[in-house]
C-alpha cells in the first residue's frame, strides 16, 4: 500500500465507487452468463463449445502477465479496467448480430481480453489500493456484497427476457450494464505512482518480480492452481462448466433455470460476512483450504445425481464458499509490494489459465461423448488432488519448529 495515504473523504468515495463499479459488472454477468445456452441454440456441440473456452482461456494465459506488469510500468491502472469495460460493453450489444463458430470464437477471444483488465489483476490491484491493509478481510467482504445482490436481483429478470423475449436480448442488456460499470470508475480515486515507477529499469523490475514470486507460500499456491485449473476450480471460485445446458437436459424451464441462478448467489453474503473475517483471526490457508474441498463435493454432487434439488442445494454449497476467493485476494497481496500487486496477481492467474486450456478441451470431449454427468464425476475427483495437496503442505509448513 502506498506509504502516502490520500484524504480519508477521497478513500471513502473510491471505496463506494468500487462497490457500484462491481455491482454493475456482477449485473453484466449475469445478463451475459447464458452465453455457453445461447451458443448451443445457435448450433454450436458441446465441443465446439469446449474449443472455445479452450482457445479463449489460451488467448489470456499469453496476455495475463503484460497485462498486469504493463499496469505497474506505466504507474496507474484506472484506466486500463475503464477502457476494458467500455470495451466489453461495445462487444455485447453486438453479440447477437454475427452467427457461425469462426465469428463466436473471434469475438469470445475479444471478450476474454477485456476480462483480463475487468476481473483480472488490474482491478484487483486497484481494490486493494482502495481498500488498505486495515482489517481488509471485513472491508473486502463488504465489497462484494454488493456485485452478490446484484447478481441474486437480475438473474431472475434475465431468465425471463429470455424466455419471455429471447436470449439474444440479453446481451447488449449486458452490454448497458458494463457501461454503467466504466462510468463509475471515473470516481474512484488512486494515487499516483509514475514519479517512483519512472526511475526503475525493467530488468531490475523483472528481477524483484520474481523474488516476491518464488517464495513458499506463493510456490505452493502456484501448483495448486496448476492442478486446480484444470477443473475450473480455484481457491473460494468453483466454475461448473456447461451448467445452463445440462439442467435444460433435465427439464428445467428458462425461468427455472433464472431462478436457480439467482436464488443459488444469495449464500454469498453470509460467506462475505464471515469468511474473509475469519481469516483476519484464524490465517488464510485454513480458509482457503475448505474452500478447495467443498470445491470438489460439489462437483462430485453434479456427476452423481440428476434430481435438480440436490443440484440446487450443491451450487448453495459451491456459493456459500465465496467469499474464500475475496481470502485468496488478500492473501495474494500480503505477499507482494503495491508497486507489484498486479504483476504477482496475473503470475498467479496465467498459472491457473495455463491448466484450465486444455481442461476445458478434456470436459469438452468427456461432456460430447460419455455425458455431462460423467464430465462433472472425472472433475470432482480430479479436484480432490489440489485441495489435499494445499492443506498438507501448508499444514507441514505450520507445524514445522521455526
């Protein structure tokens, strides 16, 4: 954190600036999160669907590092996150007007791009410079309220434009949303860094880069990820691929489907509550570890029921943990210097993309030829691997005589 505080009253409005910034881009998500539905209804396999999770995921594993270490070189990174969202906004409300697999792969490519400034190291650097080091467990957690409210209101609204309307309205909806998301940027306050950035050679750049990279706990969280990734599952995040299409193969209407995906975010707030609280007193691995297992029994739940009850009550499970992602945000950050918080965030990340390419190939495949709930059964059990391996390492590690 920047040693030169600003005025608490500019603090206090870029905090509320990044509480609206984020319930603005949750609503974008939630509008737009029928993508994998609205791609199938426009004749796309399962496969091809995979191709391009795999193709995308590959785009941002080549682009995640400069685009968190060109933030940090330059020495600011609001507008690198304002100009992405005005970019995603643009790229939505076209989305419904092209047609083919060639097309839909270029512009999910773009799209990808654009997340990596969104949700990526960027804005996550630029939170932790809003929010500080003061009890950032309860000041992140707080945060995020706000995108889960706004995900748990407009979820159900999306589910009815499409079933009401169509799918292809809800994009450039989204689209809205994530123009609203730039203009609240403009009121988030950050400190100028260019005058202490200018003076550093690259190289001396890379160098110190790679200190705060090598040590243990950060290793260890590199190779969980790693592993993790391949499943979709990262600390506190669990992303169930083709979910949309498999309860539409069970029997769930569109407005069902609205709601589930609503109604399924709202254990998100008591997560956001106490997880990141809990670890402001008990540490963060033993949070993020739990969070990692709960990760894989509810994968597991996918591949060995149908019965859309049970589904509903094992994504409440895999909500309920997320605020363990807002954990590993802070935890990621304590371990690296303002100046490269968002290098060390994208080294993190791009780990985690690196293994999650030619995972979204393999669920793809699985999903095509021996079915979702065989897809859901290889990746939960795939699961179980990172989690053991990132609760034994650091459990040794805290055992160990200093």
């Amino acid at each position: 954190m920047s040693k030169n505080r600003p005025p608490k009253s500019k603090l206090e409005r870029s905090y509320l600036a990044m509480q609206l910034c984020i319930s603005f881009i949750c609503a974008g998500q939630a509008f737009a999160s029928y993508n994998a539905l609205f791609l199938k209804t426009k004749g796309l396999s399962l496969l091809d669907l995979g191709v391009i999770g795999a193709v995308s995921t590959f785009s941002m594993v080549l682009l995640r590092v400069p685009s968190g270490w060109l933030p940090d070189r330059v020495g600011t990174l609001k507008p690198f996150l304002s100009s992405a969202l005005g970019m995603m906004s643009i790229l939505y409300v076209f989305y419904p007007v092209i047609s083919g697999f060639e097309p839909y792969l270029f512009m999910n490519l773009l799209i990808s791009v654009a997340n990596l400034f969104i949700m990526g190291p960027t804005y996550q650097a630029l939170l932790m410079e809003t929010i500080g080091t003061v009890e950032a467990g309860n000041k992140i957690g707080r945060y995020r309220i706000w995108g889960s409210v706004s995900w748990i209101l407009l979820q159900p609204v999306a589910g009815i434009l499409a079933s009401r309307l169509s799918l292809d309205v809800l994009f450039p909806v989204s689209g809205a949303f994530y123009a609203m998301a730039a203009t609240a940027t403009y009121f988030v306050y950050e400190p100028s860094r260019k005058g202490r950035r200018d003076a550093v050679k690259i190289v001396g750049e890379l160098r110190l880069i790679r200190k705060y990279v090598v040590q243990r706990n950060l290793i260890v969280l590199l190779v969980t990820q790693a592993i993790a990734g391949v499943v979709g599952l990262r600390v506190g995040f669990l992303y169930i691929g083709f979910l949309d299409i498999y309860l539409r193969e069970i029997g769930a209407s569109l407005d069902l489907i609205g709601l589930i995906k609503g109604l399924v975010v709202i254990p998100e707030i008591p997560s956001l509550l106490f997880f990141p609280r809990l670890s402001d007193k008990i540490g963060r691995w033993p949070v993020m570890a739990l969070g990692l297992f709960v990760g894989s029994a509810v994968l597991l739940t996918f591949g060995i029921t149908s019965n859309i009850w049970v589904l509903f009550a094992a994504q409440l499970a895999s909500k309920f943990i997320f605020g363990m992602s807002m954990v590993a945000t802070i935890y990621i950050s304590e371990l690296a210097p303002a100046n490269y918080r968002a290098s060390v965030f994208a080294i993190v990340e791009v780990v985690t993309d690196l293994s999650r390419t030619p995972g979204e190939y393999i669920s793809g495949y699985i999903g095509e030829n021996y079915g979702l709930s065989m897809m859901y059964l290889f990746q939960g059990t795939f699961a179980l691997v990172p989690a053991t391996f990132f609760t034994a390492a650091n459990a040794l590690t805290t055992r160990r005589p200093r």
